[in-house]
C-alpha cells in the first residue's frame, strides 16, 4: 500500500511540474482584471461534473479574495440561469477534453445574451473547439489520470486546481488584496479571526 500511495503522490506532483507556464497566464489576468475591477463585472465560472466541482472551487475563492465571480452550471444555464451574466463579465469555462457538449452549448447561449464575452479555458486539449474559440487558453498539459482504469478525472483535476490556484494568487497581487480586505469578507471562523489579526498587526506596526 506504501508503495501505491508514493506512486500517485509522484504522478500527481509530476503533473503539476509539467503545466505548461505561458503567456496566457498573464493575458487570462488582464482578461478578468479588466472586466471585474475596471468595468466592475465579475468571473462566471463553469464546468461539467468533476470540471464543475474545480469551476465552483475557483469562483468561491476568487470571490474570498476580492474577486468577484459566480459559478453557473451549464445545464441550468439553459433553464433561465443563463440570467446571471451580464455584459461586463468574463467566462471561466473548465473542460479536460475541450468537447463537453454543455460548455460549447453555454458559450452560444452566452454570446446571444451579450456577444463577444471574454473567454478564459482551461482545458487538456489544446486542439479542441474550446480552445480554439478562447481568447486565453490554460492547458493543463494533459496528464494521464492516475485511476487505474485512465478514466476517472483526477490527476486532470489536479491540474485545473492549480491553474485556479495560479490565477487566484496572480490576480491578487494584481490588485495589492490585503489582510484587511480578506477580513472584511469571513466575519467568521478561523480564517477570519487570523485575517482580523493579522490586520490589526499591520496597523500597529505602521
């Protein structure tokens, strides 16, 4: 057993190694800076099954760090959520193989709301329809999944949480987030109490 968990943990940390670090990393920053603290609209993220689960993660922590955004499942976007976007937005849109059938569905719906939203994937093809319509495409590098049988999403996963991870830390360096903003947002918990600190020890030290 020893030996199986130090061989995921190796092929997990190898994915990650390999994310491919390019320039859109940078273009997918000045994409959502410009439409969430310029125009002052916000990141609508989504995703498919275990995509939608990292999409959700990504727009909940954006969000937590001075970064307005929202997470809309595809499928409900076709049953009167697609109301949430407005024309200052920009799409997150996650999907391993570029083809999930809903995201493609979600970018026509979306564009004949309000044509010409900024789209930002992060996808492990790089070849698909996704990412060619992209205006800054993240490619995870696409891993093989650890799963035994190479199906079920996980090292992929892996990769897209990182990708969020990137941008989020990104975006708020962008944006100088501080202790004192971060406290603003979680009255409560432990994280909320550490934040309040921490401000409070910046005050007193300035």
């Amino acid at each position: 057993m020893k030996e199986i968990i130090e061989q995921v943990i190796q092929h997990e940390s190898e994915a990650i190694r390999n994310i491919p670090v390019t320039g859109e990393f940078e273009k997918a920053i000045d994409l959502i800076y410009n439409r969430v603290h310029e125009k002052k609209g916000k990141v609508v993220a989504s995703g498919m099954g275990k995509a939608g689960q990292i999409a959700l993660n990504i727009a909940t922590t954006f969000s937590s760090t001075g970064t307005p955004a929202v997470f809309l499942h595809p499928s409900d976007s076709q049953h009167g959520d697609l109301g949430v976007v407005q024309e200052n937005d920009a799409l997150l849109l996650i999907s391993n193989s570029g083809k999930t059938r809903e995201i493609l569905e979600l970018i026509d719906l979306a564009d004949n709301l309000y044509p010409d939203l900024p789209l930002i994937v992060i996808t492990g093809n790089i070849d698909s329809e996704l990412a060619h319509k992209a205006d800054a495409c993240l490619f995870t590098g696409a891993p093989a999944e650890v799963c035994p049988l190479g199906l079920t999403p996980s090292t992929s996963t892996t990769a897209m949480t990182v990708i969020g991870d990137v941008l989020m830390v990104m975006m708020m360096k962008k944006i100088n987030f501080t202790n004192e903003q971060y406290a603003k947002r979680h009255h409560g918990g432990y994280l909320g109490d550490l934040s309040r600190r921490k401000s409070n020890e910046h005050r007193n030290n300035s």
